[in-house]
C-alpha cells in the first residue's frame, strides 16, 4: 500500500484472482506480533509480478481476550464484510494453504518497496493545531514535552471505515492501518482482532462518536444485514468465525441501524490502541 506502483501493481484484483498461481515468500514484516510475511504471488503469463501478505495460522500468538478462532479467519472475515455491504475498505483476502500451511493472503495494493504516506489519514499535529477538515481525537506530549494532537481526516471514506471498524467490532484500527494508494483510494488493513462478541472496538476514529449516520452509511448497513441474513454468506462467515461472532455481528449492525449514530466509547475498554500510529 504505498504510492509509486506502476499500474500493474496498482489496481487490486478479485479476490478469487489471489488463488492462482504459486506464493513464494520473500520476506518478513519486521515489528509485527504474530508471524507476518512477504509474499510474491506468481502466476502464468502475468508479466509484472503481484505481491501479498500471507500470515499463516501457525505463525499467531495466542490471545487471551480472543481465545476463539484465528486471526486468519477475521483477515479474511473483514474482506466478506467490507464487500457485502460495498465499503470495498479492503484489499482482496483469501485463505490459502501456503509455504507455512494455511493462512490469510491478502493483496498488497501498490509498490511494496516504495515509500508509504500512512499521515494521510491519521497524523501527529502540534497541539491545538487542527487541520482544517480534520479531527482532534486526544492531546498528549512527546518524550521532550512537547504538546501533540492525534488527528484524523474528515473524509467521507474515513467516515465509511469508522462505520465498517463499529460493525466488524475491531480493537485495533491504528493510525498505520489506513492507507491511501496512488490513486488517493483509502485502504484499511489489519483486522485480526476483530469480530470478538463482547465490545471490544478501539480506534482512532473517535472523531464522529454520537453523531448521527449519514444516509449512505445507513445504506451500507442495511445492505450488510439483507446480505448476512442470506445463507451463502452465513456459510462464508461461519467458516471464518465462531458461531457467537457471527450472532454478534448481526447484533451490532442492527444497533447500528436502530439508533442511526455513530457508537461512542464503551466503559471499562481502552478506547484508542496504543500505539495510535
């Protein structure tokens, strides 16, 4: 996810497009807490390479608030999501059985070896000192005193994703999560820690907390609970998640509709991920 792809690289495919041809790891995503790796996604007759992030099952840690599982399944359970209720806030994410076993492998949308603008959608600011068109979501300091704001775009697609983070229950939609390509198109990844069935959300995108839905995010859910209402993707999400998981999903998007505003923090959950970045 980084600007300076050339186009064959650019433009995310199918999903299904990420089942052909050959994973061949090439390396590892340093600072990640469950195994993380690099991917070339060979293919015949394709003459520019695409790349992925495979995360084998064999590579999580166990986590004690999500003993239920893997962290694999909610990869891939966050792509169904996203595309059921058209966000299309995800890049392609597939399970495979790769050079690891099986895994999730998701699109690298972009130039893995170029430079990422991740301040494009989250960023550090002077304190007070708001963008114009942006929110303030918490005031600290630096190790030298310094003040700072965390802040967020107040893009419409922003606002999409805050959506998608409150239905899919996500407790780590960090700052370096929200990516924007060469385009200017707004990608989210990450989403192992997502779908638990107590609420768990934790994000940096407070900045729209009580306020009321807009018409197209009410379209959005009300596609999402018509479609998990359907077999198909009750079969697609129970392949991916525990059975309380998926109950709760339908919960929390119904909830989402009958009060028609954004949630607010919940009691006795830290509200933003450390790090917010």
């Amino acid at each position: 996810m980084a600007t300076g792809a050339d186009e064959a690289t650019t433009q995310p495919d199918d999903p299904t497009a990420l089942l052909t041809g050959d994973i061949e790891v090439v390396g590892r995503v340093s600072g990640s807490s469950n195994l993380c790796l690099l991917a070339r996604l060979l293919a015949a007759g394709v003459e520019h390479p695409r790349y992925g992030i495979y995360k084998p099952v064999r590579g999580e840690r166990p986590l004690w608030d999500f003993p239920d599982g893997t962290l694999a399944g909610r990869e891939v359970a966050a792509c169904v999501v996203s595309d059921l209720g058209g966000w299309d806030l995800v890049p392609p994410t597939v399970l495979v059985d790769g050079p690891l076993g099986p895994g999730s492998l998701q699109q690298w949308v972009g130039d893995p070896f170029a430079p990422v603008d991740d301040d494009a959608v989250v960023d550090l600011v002077p304190a007070g000192e708001v963008p114009r068109g942006w929110h303030a979501v918490f005031d600290g300091e630096t190790h030298t005193g310094a003040g700072v704001s965390v802040v967020h775009s107040g893009a419409d697609d922003v606002r999409s994703l805050a959506v998608l983070d409150a239905a899919i229950n996500n407790s780590d939609r960090k700052g370096s999560h929200c990516l924007r390509d060469a385009t200017g198109r707004l990608w989210a990844i990450d989403h192992g820690v997502s779908f638990s069935a107590e609420p768990k959300l934790r994000t940096v995108l407070w900045g729209w907390e009580g306020k009321r839905l807009p018409e197209a995010e009410l379209d959005r859910l009300t596609r999402l609970e018509a479609a998990l209402a359907e077999p198909e993707a009750q079969a697609a999400l129970g392949a991916l998640l525990p059975e309380r998981d998926v109950a709760a999903l339908v919960g929390r998007v119904r909830r989402l509709l009958r009060t028609g505003r954004h949630p607010r923090p919940a009691p006795g959950w830290p509200a933003v991920p450390w790090p917010p970045l």
